[in-house]
C-alpha cells in the first residue's frame, strides 16, 4: 500500500513538474522576442496588431500558442503590453511613431478585420458630389472617411454565434475618438462628459467601457431589458424610451407595448441635462436612425448638434433588399433605390454643413442582408461609422457656446 502511495505522489510530482516547466516555456515566450528573419523591429511597437498567419505576428513567432495583445501603453520611453493573463514592460528607445502619433500614447489591440479610415492625403473639406448618380455612389461615400483622427478607441462589443456583426463575428462596439478636444478621459468627474446611448438591446458593453471613462452614461431603449450597468455604476442610467422626431407614444404591435419617444432635445430637457454638452451621441436603432437624424439636421434641431462632439451611428438600408419577407420591413423596389438613397445621403449632407465629418467606417457583414445592383457588385446594408463634429477643436466655436451658457469641461 505505502509503494502505491508513493508511486501515486510520484506521479503528481512529475506532473506538476511538466506543467511548471511548460508554464515557464509560455511565459518566455511572451517575455522575449522571437524574430523571424524576414520581420522587422521597428514595426513590431507599432504594427503589432498584423494579422496571425499560422500562429505568426509581425515580429513574432510562437511555436504553440498565440495569446492576443489587447492594448499597451508607452509612457517616457516605457512600453507596457497587456495580454490576457500578464503583462510585459521593457524599455522601447527604437520606437518609430507615424508622423501624427504623439509620443505618449494609450492605444487598444487594432481589429482584425478592415476598417476604412482618412488616408493622409484625406481632406476633410474636399468636396463631395452631393447628388447620386447611381447605388455605387452612397456606398463609395460611407467607405471613403476624410477626418483623421489621432487616437480611435474600441468601445464594447461581443462575439456573436450567428455571424452577425462585423468580419470577426463581433456586434456591439462602436469606434471613439480620443482627441484632447472632445474632451473624453482624463477626468475623475463623470459630470464633467457626458454619453446619450439610444439603442442598448441586451448588449451594455459600450455604455460601460463609455462609463469607465468617468462619462455620465444615459441608456435609451424601448425595451426593458433591465441592465445590470445601470445599477451598479452610479453614474449610468437607464430610460425606457425611444428615439424619434418628436414627443410621441408609439405602438409596437409586434410585442403588443408602448413606450415614450422623444428627439434628443427632448431628453435633455426632461433629464435635466440641459445646458451640457453631449461628448458622445450613439444611435443604433435598427433602421429607425434615419427619422431621428432627419429631425436634428433639421432647422429646429441643428442647435443640438452643436453641443456634440461625436457622433456613432449603425447606418441601415436593409429596406432595398428584395428577398426579405419581414412585416415590419417596408422593402423598396429596385426603381426607388436611388431616390431612397438619395434622400438619406442628403440626412448626412446634413450633418457635414453643421461640421460633422466621416472618421471611421466598416460594414456589418450578414450574407442574408447583402444588396447586389444591376452589375452585381455586393454592398453591405449595414454599418458602423463616427463622425466628429470638427467645431470642437474650434477654441473660439466653444467659447462662444459657453457664453450662452452651455457647460464644456473647459468652461
């Protein structure tokens, strides 16, 4: 019995001792470079989100695991990455920047997948074609963004198991700006920013990584969904409302309820918010975002724009699609495609003349939602795209508006 025992112990031993040792392999891997001889060092700071090849980076190789970056800092000449499970420091005096990147810098893990930013040689004041001459133009305009924006943030987001969502599976997150303008971070005061978040569904994620900004969040949905966010941060909340053109209850007969709807403005007012700035507006209301967008493009509704910094919308036109057989869907024939599409680009004119420009776009790819025109091209239609309003950087802009009395954090 003692000689069983003995061999059971020496077993665990022996097993213990492999894990610690494959323990120690992993974490050497993460720890010290191994370069390929065709990678080069000076991207591996920089470039360090390429894409995986067979278990490769730009820069790295590891044999048996690939455990993903998901963010780093560089502060005085100090690199932090963060891993899952760890954290590597070491010192970075090699690191090249591009030309617009300050030295500093606080930067997420970049996506996997294509989004569509301001080139270099972007303008944000190049003219724009303002009349569609065919279905190709609207979506050549949403992939073509013309403000650069320094610092882009990943806010929220989740895999999906239905394929909806962006290239990568993922539904939820929306792309910020970081720029020292829009005044976002930096604070401890979360009633110095401000989000208004009209669509939140079951998906609270970019409310609370907004929320861990120190930002005053308020979620809008005509869904209760009752979130858990809204009761555990106490600067989060929530509103059983909708987005619309004006004050009205709507009817949903599809779930048989009604709920309270109201423009931004309005909103404002009844929360008590008013006279802030809003730092972040985020529409994402399954097709419902054009009605709201034509009513602050609006004459009446222009004055709001002005207290906004940044604006993240889901863009829909799944209503050109033949082969959807929805009751709430009212589909579009092939001969109103182009004055459908003209209408909701001039929604967007809109917000340029008010100052807003394109900063980021990408598509949510769903195959059932594809529109194919009359030579066949496929376009996606739905996808995500953050305008910042360009007035914001504009010192004398927002000095102007505090003097009427609306609160910025500088004011």
């Amino acid at each position: 019995m003692k000689t069983t025992m003995l061999i059971r112990l020496l077993k665990n031993v022996f097993k213990s001792v492999i894990l610690t040792i494959l323990f120690v392999f992993i974490v050497h891997q993460l720890t010290e470079d191994h370069v390929t001889p065709n990678s080069s060092l000076t991207i591996k700071y920089w470039n360090r989100n390429a894409l995986k090849v067979k278990g490769r980076y730009s820069g790295y190789h590891l044999p048996y695991i690939v455990i993903p970056l998901l963010g780093e800092t560089l502060r005085e000449g100090k690199l932090n990455e963060i891993y899952p499970t760890l954290e590597r420091r070491f010192l970075a005096p090699g690191v090249r920047f591009p030309g617009d990147v300050v030295k500093d810098y606080v930067e997420g893990a970049a996506p996997t997948y294509s989004i569509k930013r301001a080139s270099p040689e972007s303008s944000p004041d190049a003219l724009v074609n303002r009349k569609l001459t065919r279905v190709k133009d609207y979506f050549d305009y949403l992939q073509h963004p013309r403000l650069r924006c320094r610092k882009l943030k990943r806010m929220g987001g989740s895999y999906t198991c239905d394929g909806q969502g962006d290239q990568e599976g993922m539904d939820g997150h929306k792309y910020v700006c970081m720029d020292p303008s829009l005044e976002l971070g930096g604070t401890k005061d979360p009633k110095s920013c401000l989000t208004m978040s009209y669509g939140v569904h079951r998906d609270s994620t970019f409310d609370g990584d907004v929320a861990e900004l120190q930002c005053e969040v308020h979620m809008f949905d005509v869904l209760n969904f009752n979130p858990l966010l809204a009761k555990e941060v106490e600067h989060v909340y929530f509103h059983l409302e909708g987005l619309a053109r004006r004050k009205v209850v709507t009817f949903y007969p599809n779930i048989n309820i009604s709920v309270g709807m109201n423009d931004v403005l309005g909103h404002m007012l009844e929360h008590k918010l008013d006279p802030r700035a809003i730092n972040i507006l985020k529409i994402d209301i399954e097709g419902s975002e054009w009605d709201a967008l034509e009513d602050v493009t609006s004459k009446k509704g222009m004055k709001i724009l002005e207290l906004v910094g940044q604006i993240a919308i889901e863009l829909h036109v799944v209503d050109l699609v033949q082969d959807l057989s929805y009751d709430w869907l009212d589909r579009k024939t092939p001969d109103q495609w182009l004055d459908v599409l003209q209408k909701r680009f001039d929604i967007l004119m809109g917000l340029e003349d008010m100052g807003f420009r394109p900063v980021v776009y990408w598509d949510n790819v769903q195959d059932k939602y594809a529109l194919r025109d009359e030579d066949g091209e496929r376009y996606e239609t739905a996808g995500e795209i953050l305008y910042v309003n360009t007035n914001w950087y504009n010192a004398t802009f927002k000095r102007m508006l505090i003097e009427e009395g609306v609160q910025f954090r500088g004011g």
